[in-house]
C-alpha cells in the first residue's frame, strides 16, 4: 500500500484462531483494525514475500501453513470480520 507515511504492521494468528493486527498508524492505535492489517493480510495471501524480510520465519511457516489450507471464503470472511 502506498501511501505518504510508513507504519510498522505486523499479523499474527491467536491459539483461539483469530487474525490479530497491530500497526503504528494514527487509526490501529485507536484500538481497530486497520486498512494497513488488512492490505498485508491479502499480500501475504498473494504470495508477496518480499513484506515478510522483517519477520521471523518459523511464525511466518506457522501462519503460511494455516492460510494455505483454509478456503478461499472462510480467508475473506476473516479478513472482513477482522477490519470490521
């Protein structure tokens, strides 16, 4: 995502299964999920790997694992649910 500021955005995947977000922008640390969340949720999804240089590889696995294997309809209900 373009845009005039950079945030730090991270994802992880929570024991009770929900997609949990947290980015430095103005909007996410008013408590919600943000666009910028959701945007890296759906890279990720794509298969860009050049956002998960920062990250440590054995989570980024774990949560490639667990997307990979959910359909297609339940990932964009929970990337809904979650900006929602």
């Amino acid at each position: 995502m373009a845009g005039t500021e950079r945030y730090r955005v991270r994802l992880e995947y929570s024991e009770s299964g929900q997609i949990l977000g947290d980015c430095t922008c103005p909007y996410a640390e008013e408590g919600n999920f943000c666009k910028h969340c959701v945007a890296l949720g759906i890279a990720f999804l794509k298969g860009e790997d050049e956002i998960l240089s920062s990250s440590q590889p054995a989570e980024l696995d774990a949560v490639r694992a667990y997307l990979q294997q959910c359909p297609h309809e339940e990932l964009v209900d929970l990337l809904l649910e979650q900006a929602t």
